[in-house]
C-alpha cells in the first residue's frame, strides 16, 4: 500500500522528488491502451522518465499486462471495436491485483462505445483521471456527478472550458475515485479531493504537438507505480511543466520543440521537479 500524500507544500515537493527519483532508480513498466495518433510519444515519454513502456490491444493482452506492469494508462481516443471487451477485461484484472490506473476520457461525447465503457469506469473506479477542463466537466455530468456547470463542449481533442471551470467537478470525481484528477491547462489544477495544487510552467509550444496531453497520462501511470495518486499526478503535471519551459528556450518551431523537451524530460532532476511552482489550496465541503 503506499503511503497517502501530505498536504503541505513542502511535504508534497519531498514526495515529488522522491517519485521523480524512484521511477529513474526503478524503471517500472506502466502499459498503454492508448490512441494511433500518439502511441509514439506516449512511450517516449515513459521511457524519457525513467519508465518502461508497453503499448497494448487485445483484451488478453491487457489481462497479462496489468499483471507484470505496476500501473496502467487507458487513452479513449480511437477507439476499436474490440476494446470493448479489451477495456472492462483489463479494468476488472486490475481493479483483482488492486494496481493503479489512469484514464484520458478524450473524445467523451463523441459514439456510443466510449460512452458506454466511460460510464462502465464510474463502478470500476480509475486511480488518476487526467483531461482538459471540458472532459473533466464532461465526465462528471456522465457519472452523476456535481459538475458546478454545463460543459462548454469539447472540440475534438480541445477544451472549450477554462481550467477553473472544472474545479467542482475535477473535486467530484476525485472523491468518487478516491483518487487524483489532473486537469491541463494554462496554468494547471490537480486535486484528490481534499486539496487543490495549481501548477505553473509549460510552453505555448505543446497544443502544438500531437499528443502532448495523452503522454501526461502515461507518464502519471508510471509515476502511480511508485506514488500515492495525487503525488504521482502533480509529479507528472510538474517535470511536463519544466521539462516545457527548458524545451521552448531553445526551440524552432514545435517540430524542435518535441525533440527538446523528450530531452528535457530525461534530463531533469528531482530538484528541479520538485522546485516547480505551484499553490495549494484546501477543496472545501
């Protein structure tokens, strides 16, 4: 079991830079089920941490995978027919070995599958939901949850809701789970429920590169392997915010700035990580 995140600022900085410097000691494998359009920097990224990767299809595979990995990234993007038996098989074998596992809701709305297996995840509970605001918000109206407002809509993979917008809702989901919820943005909001981290940093440059926002989630997988939720998301949230900054002093264009900031991400330390700001708020009733 691992031990549950503290609360203060300093106290989450000392877990940030011991996840950060776990996950390099340890090289935990976390597979994917993630869409086509972003297997390759999913992985990248993994790898970039300090994480294994493995990308996974088949509903056996994804039995076996939840067994050897030590946590799990489920991406709703491009959705196959057979995931669905794929998704519920792989959610039940972990919900059987008690192992983490992250959801991207992307394209929530959008088909009657991804409707259904997302409304299938409100019993057979993600560890870290990680999205823009309009998924977030988005999700919790799907699972009955306060929401605090009617979601602006998603436009493909884009929010159309400001991050705090999605505060009531990231904080209702985060409940139900009994987990974490990462909400992306300008300026970014993690919560598990009972406190709110707004996390600072990034670069203008990663709406730019296609699957920015899905390799979050397979990096917070791989820090939930050695990680309480809430540390391992803000953990992620914090070295992409850094790992953004250091890329876009020195990039082109996004074509560069991808490559910079894969680097970024294998260079950095855990003090650097750790020493991203961020404020810390308490979530209220």
């Amino acid at each position: 079991m691992k031990k549950t995140a503290k609360t203060t600022k300093e106290g989450l900085r000392r877990e940030i830079r011991e996840a950060v410097r776990l996950v390099r000691e340890k090289n935990p494998m976390a597979p994917s089920i993630t869409n086509t359009v972003t297997i390759n920097l999913v992985a990248n990224a993994q790898l970039a941490v300090g994480g294994s990767a493995a990308m996974v299809y088949l509903a056996d595979e994804g039995e076996a995978m939840a067994a050897l990995g030590g946590a799990m990234y489920i991406n709703m993007g491009t959705l196959m027919p057979f995931y669905a038996e794929t998704l519920p098989r792989t959610v039940k074998a972990l919900a059987e070995q008690q192992k983490p596992w992250v959801v991207d809701p992307v394209g929530i709305g959008v088909g009657g599958l991804r409707t259904s297996l997302l409304l299938g995840f409100r019993t057979d509970k993600p560890t870290i939901i990680r999205g823009n605001a309009s998924e977030i918000i988005a999700l919790a109206e799907l699972w009955e949850l306060d929401s605090g407002k009617k979601s602006g809509g998603v436009r493909g993979v884009d929010a159309t809701d400001p991050v705090e917008a999605a505060r009531t809702a990231a904080v209702s989901l985060a409940r139900h789970t009994g987990g974490a919820v990462a909400v992306s943005g300008p300026i970014d909001l993690v919560t598990d429920g009972k406190s709110i981290a707004f996390a600072e940093g990034g670069s203008k440059f990663l709406p730019m590169i296609t699957g920015a926002g899905c390799s979050l989630g397979g990096v917070a997988a791989v820090y939930a392997c050695v990680a309480a939720p809430f540390v391992a998301a803000l953990t992620a949230t914090a070295i992409y915010n850094f790992a953004g900054e250091t890329a876009e002093k020195i990039a082109k264009g996004p074509a560069s700035f991808q490559t910079a900031f894969l680097d970024a991400l294998y260079r950095a330390t855990p003090e650097e990580v750790g020493a991203q700001p961020f404020t810390l708020e308490t979530a209220g009733k």
